[in-house]
C-alpha cells in the first residue's frame, strides 16, 4: 500500500487551487496539480456551510476512506485536493466513492493496473 502525504500547509493549498486543474461533479470538486518530488499527497476541504461538525467529518471521513481503497489505481506523484459539495451531505459512501472515482479518470490521474 502507497503512504500519502496529507496536505496541511494553507500555501500549497492556494498553490493547488490556483495552479491545478479542477473538475466538478454533484458530490466532489477535485484539483490536481503534479508534484515536483513525485510524492503524492491528499487534502480534503469541506465548509462551514455544509452543517455541524459532525456532518463535516462524516464527509471528511468519507471522502478519506474512498482515496484509501482506491489508492493503489492512483498515479503517483500528484497533489489532490478533494473539496466536499453540499450533496454529499447525508449520502453514502457507494456515491461518494463513484464521484471520486469519476473525478480522478477526468484528470488522468486513475492507473488501473498500477
């Protein structure tokens, strides 16, 4: 299993939105900008506007929990930020699971025989 680096710094975060590109769907907004050093790292964004902290970490545990089982068909090397929609609110993981997959074949980040 590959170890991602979590994305805590608010710079690479800017650098990520600004220079990245991004693709939406219902559920998930993903940028992705290639990393220098070939490693990749993951940051997961959700609003206040979303609802509690409890909704906010559901969706932040979602979200974690679909990159985890799929991190062995990711490309390495790329910076993610995955940022949570309002509709992943009070949905289930199949569905955030789907939205990320889809988002990630848009970016040609997705190696299935990896």
């Amino acid at each position: 299993m590959k170890k991602t680096v979590t994305i805590n710094k608010n710079t690479l975060f800017r650098k990520i939105y600004s220079k990245g590109t991004s693709y939406v769907n219902k559920y998930l907004a993903v940028y992705v900008l290639p990393s220098r050093d070939g490693v990749s790292r993951l940051g997961i964004t959700v609003s206040k506007k979303l609802g509690c902290a409890v909704i906010r970490n559901r969706a932040r545990r979602l979200i974690r929990e679909s990159y985890r089982i799929n991190e062995e068909n990711i490309s390495g090397g790329y910076n993610i930020v995955v940022v949570a929609r309002k509709m992943v609110v009070g949905t289930d993981f199949h569905h955030v699971n789907s939205a990320l997959i889809h988002l990630l074949k848009k970016h040609s980040v997705w190696a299935e025989n990896e």
